[in-house]
C-alpha cells in the first residue's frame, strides 16, 4: 500500500451550542512519510482551532520543567 494523500480533520465544539471544523489535505512528495505529514497536518489544524501555546505559555512551561515542578501546573 503507497499513501498518496493524508487528510486531517476535527471539530472544535464552541458555546451556544456552536461547532467550528478546520480540516487540511496534504499531497505527499515522493519519498514523504504518512506519518510526518499527519503530524505536520494536525499541528496546521490546531493551529486553526487556536489551540497551539502562545510563545508566552512555552517560556512558562519552560521555566516549570527546568525547575522540576509538577507537571500538572502548566499553563494550557
């Protein structure tokens, strides 16, 4: 079996009983992986659903894990 696309998709349930969906199809190159490319799409998709860190929660994260503190602190 030889993948030649990888589609990712997800609904993001929203209040006032209201849904949004972002979704990405990725063409494969020649020699790509599946796998990389479905990583790649759900971070794209994440991204849409603004669900990524800010930059702001990574250097907290960052500071929290260099200082050994319980992982359930983080900020998201």
């Amino acid at each position: 079996m030889r993948a030649t696309r990888v589609y990712f998709e997800r609904t993001k349930s929203l209040p006032g009983y209201n849904n949004v969906k972002a979704g990405i199809e990725v063409t494969l190159e020649k020699g790509e992986k599946a796998m990389a490319a479905l990583q790649k799409a759900e971070i794209f998709v994440a991204n849409a659903l603004n669900e990524s860190p800010t930059p702001q929660q990574m250097g907290i994260a960052l500071e929290i894990v260099k200082h050994k503190e319980q992982l359930d602190e983080l900020p998201f």
